[in-house]
C-alpha cells in the first residue's frame, strides 16, 4: 500500500517532537487540529489550519504499523511531519471526484502523526500557529497511556498484568 509513497519532510514545529499528541480535530468548514507535546515540562501546543481541503483522515496509529515499516526500510523516517509525493490518494480523488480540479488545485497530501492518531490530510495550504504552553492545571492530552521502555519498565509491567487479568475476567464471564 505505502510503496509508491515518496516522503518529503514537512518542517514545523512538531516536525521533531519525540511525543505529539492530538488535542482536537474541528471541522466546521474550516479543518483545525490542535496538537500537544505532553512530555516536555512546559507542553507546548501548535494549532494546523486547513481553510481549504476535499478530504481527509483520522486513522488510529496501530494500523499503520506497515506505514511504519515501509518508511524504515525506504530509509525515509523524517518525523512526525511530513508530504506524500506522488500521492495515491491525490491520484485516486483526481481520477474519479469531477470537482476535485475545480476546488484544489495543487495539492499536497500532509501527514501528521502522533502516539494515537495518523491524520492525513489533502490540502493546497495550511497555517501553523504556535498557541504557546499548555496551563499546568489542564490534564494532558491524548488517548493513551504510553510508556516508554526501559524508563517505564514498572508501570508497563503493572498495565500488562492489569489487562490480562481484565482478558481472564471477561473470559470466565463469557463462559458462564
């Protein structure tokens, strides 16, 4: 599937954030994705604004393990942010959506990814602002628990056995 994905860096902020996560996805006419990175002490946040955009997606990241893989081997890892060339996906909307030439012309299919989430977006332009650091009484972001081995060896210890003990439970309850 990524094997004609031809990446190219996407400098910004978040390019080199060694965790990114997702605070919001709003589109009300207007795509606006607010990101976070909740592991540096002052957990600054970014706004991407996409005024204009025919489409885009919001996959959770462990279905793009294969992703992953191809940009290990291609030797194309470049961050957190980056521009498919020769895109598919442009190519596939461009052969079969009429309006697509109409309303977008030069577009660029952006990938933004993150602990959770791999957002992939089709647009002409976007704005990134800097929306400063994230007040210390504001719970941190994302979705998951992400521990990061060997620092955190304890507590992924404790959330394996608290999920398998979680299978075992549900498994005696089915069987009942």
């Amino acid at each position: 599937m990524y094997e004609d994905w031809q990446i190219k860096r996407w400098d910004t902020p978040a390019s080199d954030i060694n965790s990114l996560v997702m605070v919001s996805l709003v589109d009300d006419g207007v795509l606006r994705i607010i990101f976070e990175a909740p592991r540096l002490s002052n957990r600054p946040r970014w706004q991407f604004t996409f005024n204009a955009y025919p489409a885009y997606r919001n996959i959770l990241e462990e279905y793009r393990l294969n992703l992953w893989k191809h940009l290990d081997q291609s030797n194309q890892r470049c961050g957190n942010t980056f521009i498919v060339g020769n895109s598919p996906w442009i190519a596939y909307f461009q052969s079969r959506e009429p309006l697509i030439d109409i309303h977008s012309t030069n577009l660029i299919h952006y990938v933004i990814a993150t602990e959770d989430d791999v957002i992939e977006i089709l647009a002409s332009f976007v704005e990134v602002i800097d929306l400063g650091n994230t007040a210390s009484d504001v719970p941190r972001a994302g979705k998951s628990r992400v521990f990061y081995n060997p620092t955190d060896r304890e507590q992924i210890k404790a959330a394996f056995e608290e999920t398998a003990a979680k299978i075992v439970e549900n498994q005696e309850i089915s069987q009942d």
